[in-house]
C-alpha cells in the first residue's frame, strides 16, 4: 500500500467544516475525528478498488553489454492477468550510476493486455549494472492511494571501457600498412625474419655476412631482415592505488586501458600476439591466446569489471605472472603511475631484464594542470603550489632516469596524448625491425 500527496490535502481541507461546525456550537474535535475518519475510509476505498499489481507478469530486455558513455535503452514487459486494468507507474531498480530518469514512466494496463516500457540509461561508471527487481504501483480511481509490489527480475548490463583513443587508429593502420608494403628496406642486424641475400656495402652489420653464399658468389653476401609480424606484445596494467588518482576527467586507470586498447587493435593489425594483465596483489584480469578479431572483444569484457584498488602494487608478483604468458615476448609495456622515488623503489627492484629480444616501455599518465601550475608565480599561494609541482616533476623525472638506466624506455603524457604515442612508439620499433 501507498498514499500519494492528496490524503493530506484532503485532510487539511477538513479545516472548512471544523470552523463552520464550530460556530454552530459543535465540538470541534468531534468534527475533525469524523472527518479524519471519512478520509481513511475513502483511502481504505480506493485501495480496495486498485488493480492487484502482483497479478502481472514482469519480463525484461537488456542488452548484455554496452559502451560507456554510449545511450542504451532498456525494456520492461508488463502483462497485466488480472480482471482490473491496472493505472499506475513503474520503477526499474537500477543503481544511480545508471543515468536512468529520475521520472517513474507511468503505466495503463487493460486486463489480459501487455504494455512494454522502455528506460534510456546514460552510464557514467565502467563495469557491472545491476537492477535486481522492478516496483509496480497501482493507484485507485480515487488517486488517494494504491497497492505496491516489488517483482523479482535481474538485468545485467555490463559497461565496457569508452575507447575513446579509437579515433587515433586509422592513421596509425595506414603508418603499418606503409612498413608492411616497403619491402625493399634492408634491416641490419639480428633477431628478425630472413628476406634475402644482397652483396656487402660498407658500413653493414659483419654479423649478418653469409659465409657459404659468399663462397659460391665470389664475392661477400650479406643477408638482409625483414620485421617479423609473429611477435609477441605484452601489456601490463597496474591496478594498485596509484591507478586511482584522477588526471583529468576520468582516472590514471582508465587512460591505462584506452593506451592499452589502441597499442591491441594496432598490434592485431600487424599480425603480433597480444597478451594483457591487469595486477596489483593478485592478477585482476588476464586475456592471453586470443586473436585476430576476438581479440579486442576479449580485452574489453575483461577490463570493464576492473577498478582501481587501494593497495600497494606487489611489482614482483607482476612481473612474475607476465613470464608465464609467454617464454618470448619482444614487447612489455607497463602502464602505470611512478611518479615518486620513494613509492617506485618496489618498481624498480623487479624491473625486467631488458635485452636485443626483450623492449620494456614504461607508460604514465600526467596531468597537464601540474606543469601549469608550475609557472604560476601571481601570489605567494602561486608560489608555494609553483615549488610542490616542480618537486612533482623533478621526482617523475628521477624515476623516468631510472628506467632508462634499467635498460626500459619511459613516456609520460597527458591521458589524450598518452595511447597515440605508444601506439607511434610500437610502430617505431616495428621500423628499426626491434619487434
């Protein structure tokens, strides 16, 4: 049961014939407990008259899954099998998160018919969406008051991550597509696919001379590389406390994953394997084997119910699980947040190895609102913000050191300009014949 805002009009009306009872000499709480008790009965009446709102049959419509940021409609079926039809309003229990609209859409039922309610949602939070029951409010002719019952019917609606960055990916297809049709470019060195013997100039790689060809020729051959497109691409995402802090509009998580998905659409292009992890104490997701078309799929379904979690990151643990994705990778890109010497020390004592086969690119998100504040110098507040982000700079730049010195490559920009500049960095390496 429930009561709509016209009892207590109805009741406050009461005051007209409590006054003019009263001046006839009436006892005017006499007046007021009969007319309060007209009021209930009223009220008791158009419950009694309201359409049984558990004599429906709810059924729902959701899709399984969804871009953030993207309008998505959802629907509720109402079959009404009562003999009454039924007047009311509906509520689809989503969390606010949701963006459902704040107005219950109203519902009128004939007995026997079916009516289907749709409810735009506008999504503002990556991951699982949940409405777990719908709410159907039947009001009486009266308009007093009605019956409520509460339906059990799940919706699951998952949010994958907006990839936003997609909008940089054609330029960067038709970058790959021009590697892939240069085929006359000789690569020196090792590590990459035979393409075929040419004669020595000086200047080229001794270690690439062919010793046999060289016999038969008369005269010195030199075998010539191509990039491989059978490489292996390994991405690591910290999930830790650092990943939480917001750059912009969004977290340094969420840059992390459209970095990540622009490097994985490009990477499928080219033909390499692609490995992703997410990690901070435990593996949060982890999308390994798949690829071709499934690929992005594959990574978008995993990463959407991920979120950032308040711990330290366990580097160790990390680096640790990305060796058992492959026993050769020739790319690992970690994405994440060491912007302080002091947190970073964890980092850098289990930094990888880097090697002729192995490229370790460290990526970070910054904020673009520190290096403003930087050169602010209007007042003495100016000032003091002015010293702490040159502090915060001076210590991204220590760490930044330190990964070169470790034998990795370090890229630091703002969340719009951070996955294109990985993605140009992958290709650079695909160039030189590094990956």
């Amino acid at each position: 049961m429930f009561l709509t805002a016209l009892p207590a009009l109805l009741v406050g009306l009461g005051v007209v014939p409590v006054v003019l009872l009263s001046a006839l000499g009436m006892s005017a709480w006499a007046v007021f407990g009969a007319w309060l008790l007209l009021c209930i009965a009223l009220v008791a009446v158009d419950v009694a008259l309201a359409a049984g709102p558990r004599a429906v049959v709810v059924t729902r419509q959701v899709p399984a899954r969804a871009r953030l940021g993207e309008q998505v409609t959802v629907s509720v079926a109402v079959q009404n099998t009562g003999r009454r039809a039924l007047h009311g309003r509906l509520r689809d229990a989503w969390q606010p998160t949701a963006g459902a609209p704040a107005e219950r859409p109203r519902i009128s039922i004939p007995p026997g018919e079916r009516r289907r309610v749709r409810i735009p949602l506008l999504p503002r939070r990556r991951g699982e969406l949940v409405s777990e029951f719908v709410v159907i409010r039947s009001r009486g002719p009266l308009g007093l008051a009605g019956r409520q019952a509460t339906h059990t019917v799940r919706g699951a609606l998952r949010l994958l991550p907006a990839f936003t960055s997609r909008k940089h990916l054609p330029s960067r297809l038709a970058r790959l597509r021009e590697l892939d049709g240069n085929t006359s470019i000789q690569v020196r060195g090792q590590g990459t696919e035979f393409d075929s013997l040419r004669e020595y100039v000086r200047g080229d790689d001794v270690r690439s001379i062919d010793w046999r060809a060289t016999a038969r020729a008369g005269t010195t051959m030199l075998r010539t590389w191509r990039p491989e497109r059978d490489r292996h691409v390994v991405i690591l995402i910290d999930t830790g406390r650092t990943a939480a802090a917001r750059v912009g509009d969004s977290t340094r998580l969420d840059a992390s994953l459209e970095a990540a998905l622009l490097l994985a659409a490009l990477a499928a292009r080219a033909g390499d394997h692609v490995h992703l992890l997410m990690y901070d104490r435990i593996a949060r997701a982890r999308v390994t084997g798949v690829d071709g078309a499934a690929l992005l799929p594959a990574l978008t379904d995993a990463m959407a119910p991920v979120h950032a979690r308040l711990v330290d990151t366990d580097w160790a643990g990390a680096f640790a699980a990305v060796r058992t994705l492959t026993t050769r990778p020739s790319l690992i890109v970690v994405l994440t947040a060491q912007d302080a010497a002091e947190s970073a020390r964890g980092f850098l004592g289990a930094f990888p190895d880097a090697s002729r086969a192995t490229t370790v690119l460290v990526g970070s998100s910054t904020d673009d609102s520190i290096e403003q504040l930087a050169r602010r110098r209007g007042s003495r507040m100016d000032v003091y913000l002015a010293a702490a982000a040159e502090r915060t700079m001076r210590d991204a730049q220590i760490v930044a050191d330190a990964v070169r010195r470790a034998g990795g490559e370090a890229i630091a920009a703002d969340p719009e300009q951070l996955p294109p500049r990985i993605a140009d960095r992958y290709l650079e390496l695909k160039a030189a014949g590094r990956l």
